[in-house]
C-alpha cells in the first residue's frame, strides 16, 4: 500500500469512528429517548426530507437544544486539545508534552477564580480563561525566550512548568480567601461540555484558524523532527516554524479551556495511539489527532452523563481515569527508549 492510500485509508477509518461514536452520543442519554424516534427526528431536519419522528416538543428541545450542540462541542473540544497535544509534542520534539504544558490551564483556572470570586459573573467565563489560556503561554514563552538563548526546547518546558507552579499557587490563595465559591471553581475545573449553542459558536472561528494553522505546518514538523541545525541546513526558519505552531495550539488549547474547563490527558492519549497506529509523520499524525480526540472526548462525555444516570459525572474525571494509566505507560516506554 503506498503512503497516500494509507493516510486516506487511515483518514476514512478516523471519520468513519468519528460519526460512529457522534451517533452514539446522539442516540444514548439520561432522557431514555427512544433511538429510532431520534434517528427520525434528525434525518427530519435534513433539506427535502420530512418524517414524523413522534417526539413530544419538549423531546425535541432535549434533542436539540441540549443533546446535539453537547456532541458537536464535545468533539470540537476534544478535536482541540488533541491537535494542541500533537503540536507541543512537535514543537518541543518531547512525546510527554501536552496541551497544559506551558501555564494554559493554569492561566486559565486562575482567571475563572478571580472573575468568580470577586464578581460572581459566571458570563464571564469563558472570556476570563479564554484570556488567562493565552496570558499563561505567553509568559511561559518570554520566560523562556529570555533565558534560553531564543527559547529551546528544554528551557520552554521547564519555563512552562515554572509559570504554572507560580499561576497555581496564586489560585490556591485566592481559593482560601473565598471558601464558599470552592464549589463552582472545582465545578469548572473538573471539565463541562453542556455549554450549548452559544460557546459552540463562539469558539468556531477560533478553532478553524488554529486547525488552519497547524495542519499546514504538518511537513514543516516533520523536517524540524529531524533537529534545528538539520533543518536549518535545509533551509527551514526552525525558530519561526515552532513559533507559529505554538501559537496555533496555545490558540486551539484556550479555546476549548474557555468553554470547557480543564480537561487534561486528551492531548497525550490520543496523538500516543495515533502514532502506534498510522507513524510518527505529522502530515497524518496532526489531522487523526483532530478526528480521533474529538471521537475519545464524546465517549468520555457520554460516559460521564450515562454512567451514573440521572446524576452526571465530571468528563474531567472521565478522561483522567483513562489517561493517568496511559501517562505512566507512556512515561516507563520513553524512558526504557532513552536507556
């Protein structure tokens, strides 16, 4: 089989996993609507099409307005992170970095802490992590750059651990001083895909320019795999290629924080077993990471609301049941590969 029939094997296997488990979300639910009547329903709304799917109105809402933007932005969330997760592993050439590496997600809970403890604002959420994602990165990435001689990759890790240390320590105080707001922080630090209509459009444009981005770098990763000064000798700008990828998945991880919360182990799990299955080439490893993240995060979620029915579990609990294991899986072969 040659290279391209395999990624368009591999591509049409993704989409084909993608819808499989999209139907399950839409079909499975707490509301025990029946599957056929939802199949019906939803092949109703297609142009030239009308079946009577026996749904009650307020059936329909549930279908609708909470069930099927639940879905789309579960898979757009998980998508996200998992292509952020592939990115920061090119850029910093290190199987172990993951969207929350460099101060996102720590940017982000400090900024949602702040707007509920001091104004209770729960609108202004998103907004609030949204900037707190890109802030965290940003200081991480000057830190770095300051003291790394252009930022390599060891000094950008480390400068990311060292700024969420400090970001998380800030949140922790602020915590304390308003103990009786604990409940909705952690509420939004464990992960919620129930946002809706609104967040799911809010973030799309965000999401298609990142997506953009980071797949149009895919062979440009795979030539910087190979080390700067060899890249560099091909005449490949290293340092402009990590940049512009950071950006895109430092952009493509605050956007899914800002509607979702913090969802961690997407962006190791998935680009980890898409490389088990299709290689290490990002040409193929970047777009199986966008279809297969958002397959794993909808089956999280229908996990989470299905598993514990009618009350609902966090999907970031979900996700991490799946990939702590899978990280120190993930750890013991890096490092038996080093040794």
């Amino acid at each position: 089989m040659t290279r391209h029939r395999f990624r368009l094997w591999a591509l049409s296997a993704a989409v084909v996993v993608l819808l499989g488990s999209m139907a399950a979300g839409l079909l499975v639910g707490a509301a025990g609507l029946a599957p056929g009547s939802v199949l019906y329903a939803l092949l109703d709304r297609l142009p030239f099409v009308s079946i009577d799917s026996g749904l009650l109105p307020v059936e329909q809402g549930v279908l609708f307005e909470l069930r099927v933007p639940r879905v789309l932005l579960a898979g757009l969330v998980g998508g996200l992170l998992a292509i952020a997760g592939a990115g920061y592993q090119g850029v910093f050439r290190n199987p172990l970095a993951d969207p929350y590496l460099l101060g996102a997600a720590a940017g982000a809970g400090l900024t949602v802490t702040l707007v509920i403890v001091v104004t209770g604002d729960s609108g202004a959420v998103p907004v609030a992590a949204f900037a707190g994602a890109v802030g965290g990165v940003f200081l991480a990435y000057a830190l770095g750059n300051t003291a790394g001689r252009g930022g390599g990759t060891a000094t950008l890790v480390l400068a990311g651990v060292a700024v969420t240390s400090f970001l998380t320590a800030i949140q922790t105080f602020v915590q304390q001083l308003k103990v009786e707001e604990l409940q909705r922080v952690y509420s939004w630090i464990l992960g919620d895909v129930g946002g809706g209509w609104p967040q799911l459009v809010m973030i799309a444009p965000y999401a298609l320019v990142s997506v953009v981005v980071m797949l149009a770098h895919g062979r440009l990763l795979d030539v910087l795999a190979v080390g700067d000064d060899e890249a560099t000798s091909l005449g490949l700008h290293a340092r402009r290629v990590r940049l512009f990828v950071l950006l895109a998945a430092s952009l493509a991880t605050a956007s899914a924080v800002a509607v979702s919360g913090l969802i961690a182990f997407v962006g190791i799990v998935v680009p980890h077993v898409v490389r088990r299955l299709a290689g290490w080439s990002y040409r193929i490893v970047l777009p199986l990471s966008l279809l297969g993240g958002a397959a794993f995060l909808v089956i999280a979620d229908l996990v989470a609301r299905t598993v514990l029915a009618p009350a609902e579990l966090p999907i970031g609990v979900v996700t991490a049941f799946v990939g702590a294991p899978f990280f120190v899986l993930v750890l013991r072969l890096t490092r038996r590969v080093e040794t």
